[in-house]
C-alpha cells in the first residue's frame, strides 16, 4: 500500500497506523484498500489522551464483518510512558473512524517521531 491510495492530509503517525492495521488484517486488506483509496478525512478531534478521526467513504467494496473494531497496532511515543493503541471502526461496511487513545496519559501535541508496533500474532478483529 502506497501513501498516494491513503486520504490526503493524514498526519504522519495516523498513516502508518492505517498502513499497518490494513498489513495486519490479510481477510479485510483488498477491501480496505479499496476504501482507503477512496476516503477522505471529514474531521479529526482530540480528546486530551488521543484522537478521533473520522472518514467519509465513497462506493468500495464492504469490508466483512460489516460492523467491527481491527486493532493490535500500538505505538511507542515519546511522552506516554505506557504507549498508545489504535482502533480502525467499521460500520455497516465502511471505513467509520481511526481511534487513537494513550493509556489515560496527556496525548502529545507533536508527534515527529513513533515506533509502531503489531503485538498479536492473530491479528485481531473484535465484533
């Protein structure tokens, strides 16, 4: 997957999370492809110990389950002593939003540098 099938201006962090959720999930990685190719971002929110960003997506094929959470992308951050995880929405087929959240620490305000990590050899995909 290539930076130029992901939605424009996806901050550095939240691409490669995208990056590694659709690497870590080979059953849903065409169609979330797909959908990535075709999204764009309808806002983004921070919460104080993350984000959320929420997509817009144009016709794709469904991602199957239709409704479901893909995780097991983690980050280690400079600044949250725990690290951070990341949850991709689906909902009724479709890209919904990105959830970052730290483990109840203050969320960094520039993130410049991340090491991601996939901590699940199952890939998980929570319904």
């Amino acid at each position: 997957m290539s930076a130029r099938s992901l939605p424009e201006g996806l901050e550095p962090l939240e691409a490669a999370v995208l990056q590694r959720l659709v690497e870590a999930h080979p059953d849903q990685r065409l169609a979330l492809e797909a959908q990535l190719a075709v999204a764009a971002i309808r806002s983004r929110r921070l919460t104080g110990i993350g984000f959320f960003l929420n997509f817009s997506v144009g016709a794709a094929p469904l991602i199957d389950p239709l409704n479901c959470e893909l995780n097991d992308v983690y980050a280690s951050l400079p600044g949250l002593a725990h690290g951070a995880g990341f949850l991709l929405y689906v909902r009724k087929g479709r890209i919904d939003f990105l959830e970052g959240h730290s483990l109840g620490e203050e969320w960094p305000g520039v993130i410049s540098e991340f090491k991601l990590i996939v901590r699940s050899t199952h890939r998980g995909t929570l319904h």
